[in-house]
C-alpha cells in the first residue's frame, strides 16, 4: 500500500455564536454546529471518521487552523473553515478538535444558554467529548444520559429554560471525569478583559487580549455587542481590533463593535517598556482596564 496524506479536509464553515442551523447571507454568518454542508464540504466529525478507518491514510490537516483574509464569499473577509477565527478566538471546532487528540478528558458544551424570549422552543445542544458516555442536566434535573462513540459527539433537543445547562462526561466504570456549563446570564454591566498572550519588551512581539462584557454577577455575557472605544497609557502602541469576520473596518482602528460577547485587541510594547494599561470604554457600561508591567 502507499501511504496518502490528506491536506485539506474538514473545510466545512462555521461562524462563532451563530447558533442556527440557518445562514445568514446577509451578514455573512454560516451555522455554528459541525455539519455536512454537500458532498464537497462534509462535517468534520464525517471527515475524521473516514480518515481513522483507513489504515493507508496516515494523516490529515485541518483546512484552516487559523483562519486569514481571503478566499471569501461577501460580506465575509475570510473562508470560514478554522478552528481558531480570523481574530485569534477559539471557535467551537478548536474543542471539537482537542476531544479527538488530547491525552485528558474533555467535554464542550454548546451553544451559550442565553435564549431569554425563547422559553419552550427546543434547541439543539452539542457536546464535544473523549468521554465515553455524558449526561445532560438542565438546572440540576438529568435530561438524558447517551453513549458517545469514538470521533463522534453527542446531540440533545432541549427545550429552553432560563438556568443552568450541565453536561458531564463519564470513564467507562461510571465515574465523573469532566464537566461544563452553561447559564443563562444578565444583561451587560462592565467591561473586563482577558490577556491571551503576553509579550516580551521588544518592540517586536504583540500583546493579545479579549474584551469581554459582563453582568452584575460577573459573568460573560455571550451575546453582547457594545461599541468600544479601546485606549492604551504607558510604553506601548495599541495595533489593532477586531471581532466580526464581516467587518471592513480597517483593523488599526482603535473602536469596534463586539460581536457575540467578545473582541480581540492587540498591543505591542515598545522596546525596554515598563509596562502599560489597556482601558476600555463604553455608552452606558462601566469601563474597563488591565495593568501589564515588566
């Protein structure tokens, strides 16, 4: 036999918190949930099957890990088809991913739990595990327990209740290994911020963040889409933002509109920097900032 490498496979798009089955031609969004769009774009999920089960298919790549500008249907500035969008954020595809590859238990739950208007109408829910069996709780009350086979997920109709959305993954002798959730937050208070990754003061590397919006409780508000006007004090310059693959707000602008609760920024400290603040500010929500110091 001679060995075949496939090198792009799983291209099927998907947007970050569309949590539809629908398109959205207008606004470029494709559905959230893994699926098989046609013949040429089968689901991942379909794709990884066919691969493992193929003893002289010794490998396969992921068309695109991380997406770039380009190769786009309008109003879309990219393809899609990453696991990690154009802005750096981790898509649900990044999880599907690592329950197929990690050595540790994972389990991803989808979509957000934040249907408020909703109540009654089912949705459908995901879960991205390596577990072997999960079982789904809606505000502490089992819904369903399923087996999930290997490459595959496990799928549940729920309908929606204001609350607490839990799965938790089972070992084979029954035991809990790993869980998440989902809850049905408030409306957006604050603006916080996340750093993704740090720079060193070389007036090379950049500083990446995520503004997020949260709720009197502190909880991140997935839906949210304040527009935000990002400043930085101190030894660096603020690069760039960006949070909707349909945006064509150049990228170097310091304002920008988040879209399903998150937006990148990137800063670069300039060479031998001390350190510097990140702040943002909004209409109608309390501002944020973070404090990075070398």
């Amino acid at each position: 036999k001679i060995p075949v490498f496939s090198s792009e496979c799983c291209a099927t798009g998907t947007t970050r918190g569309h949590y539809s089955m629908s398109e959205d031609p207008a606004r470029g969004y494709l559905p959230a949930y893994d699926r098989v769009t046609n013949n040429s774009f089968i689901s991942r999920e379909k794709m990884w099957k066919l691969v493992m089960e193929r003893d002289w298919l010794f490998g396969a790549y992921q068309w695109i890990a991380f997406e770039h500008r380009g190769e786009a249907v309008w109003p879309r500035l990219c393809s899609q088809s990453g696991a990690i969008d154009l802005y750096l954020q981790k898509k649900d595809a990044f999880y599907q991913n690592l329950s197929h590859w990690a050595e540790y238990p994972v389990i991803h739950l989808l979509p957000h739990w934040n249907f408020v208007g909703r109540e009654g109408e089912e949705i459908l829910v995901y879960a991205y595990t390596n577990c072997p069996s999960v079982e789904l709780f809606l505000n502490g009350e089992s819904l369903e327990k399923v087996e999930v086979e290997k490459w595959g997920h496990a799928s549940f109709k729920v309908p929606f209740e204001s609350g607490k959305l839990e799965v938790v993954g089972y070992d084979e002798e029954g035991n809990i290994i790993c869980r998440d959730a989902r809850e049905t937050t408030g409306r957006p208070v604050k603006l916080a911020f996340r750093m993704d990754c740090p720079a060193d003061p070389n007036g090379r590397g950049l500083a990446g963040f995520t503004g997020v919006a949260l709720d009197e409780k502190g909880r991140e508000v997935p839906g949210a889409s304040p527009f935000i006007d990002f400043t930085g004090e101190g030894d660096a310059a603020l690069i760039a933002t960006g949070s909707d693959i349909s945006d064509h707000t150049p990228v170097t602008c310091p304002s920008r509109k988040m879209r399903c609760g998150t937006v990148s920024v990137a800063v670069r400290p300039n060479e031998g920097s001390k350190g510097f603040t990140l702040r943002a500010s909004s209409e109608n929500l309390l501002p944020g900032s973070i404090a990075i110091q070398y």
